[in-house]
C-alpha cells in the first residue's frame, strides 16, 4: 500500500518509491509535480503566490521562484540542475469567480517563467476556469493524475 503525503499550501515535498504525493482543494494557487527521469524521483510544490518571497519572509516557499529553487534541490541536491526534470502543473481557477481577479493569471504566468528560465518543460496542464483541483503523483512511476471539482480522477501524465 502507498504511503500518501500532502502537500499542503507552501509545501515543497519530495517522495519515496511506495509513496503519492497529493496536493488537494487547489484554487487560485499552482500545484507543480516534478520528475527527475534521470534517477526517477518525484517531487511536489504547491505555490500560492508569484515571484520571490519578500526578505525574511516566514513562508518563502509560498512564492513561485523560492518554490521551484526548493523543488530542485530535493531532486537533484542542487537548484542550478534541471536537464532531467519534467513538470505538469494544475490549479490557478478563479474557483470565488471574481469578476476583477488577477492572482489566477499571474500565478499561471509567473510558474510558466520560472520552469521557462531553468529549462524545465511543462509536459501537462490543467489550469484556469473556476474549478478546485487535486494532484497526486504516484512516485513509484512518475504518473500524474488530478481531479476537478467532486469529479473522477484522469491521468494527465505518465513518463515515457
């Protein structure tokens, strides 16, 4: 039986062989499932905020960029390495349908960035529209799958 573990708002978890990593109730934020094809580990980060996280901040991992350099350095020991990692991202849904909000977009683009800039491709996504998502990552293949809403789970991503 496979161990789960949450990974909750400005969480940056890594997983073992026999685990899920599972982000659950994601609106506006951005869950981000990483996997290393070289040594085939998996690790997840989910992202409430764009950009850096202010100086001394109590929760810098909240924030996309100290999020993504965490991600990395539990799957490679380094924040600078990323030649073998892929990604699916999942969330950023307006799920209050505010009419004026803006943090849905902006965390979609500042993700994309951040993957962008450490050459880090998106294989899969689900975002946008005003629907909670969940994520889960089975470590021990690298499958990714999420769910909308109340609804049945899809896989969205399975590595070659």
């Amino acid at each position: 039986m496979s161990k789960i573990i949450d990974v909750d708002t400005g969480d940056v978890k890594f997983g073992t062989s026999e685990s899920i990593l599972r982000s659950v109730a994601i609106g506006s934020c951005i869950a981000i499932a990483a996997y290393n094809r070289q040594n085939k580990t998996c690790a997840m980060a989910h992202v409430m905020l764009p950009g850096r996280a202010p100086e001394n901040s109590p929760y810098p991992t909240r924030y996309t960029e100290d999020a993504v350099d965490k991600l990395l350095e539990l799957l490679n020991g380094s924040a600078l390495d990323s030649s073998d990692i892929e990604a699916c991202i999942v969330g950023a849904g307006n799920v209050l349908q505010k009419e004026d909000d803006t943090i849905c977009d902006s965390n979609i683009k500042s993700v994309n960035q951040a993957l962008k800039k450490r050459n880090i491709p998106v294989r899969a996504s689900s975002l946008g529209g005003t629907i909670r998502r969940s994520i889960a990552m089975d470590v021990e293949t690298g499958k990714v799958c999420f769910s909308e809403g109340g609804g049945q789970e899809k896989e969205l991503w399975k590595p070659a």
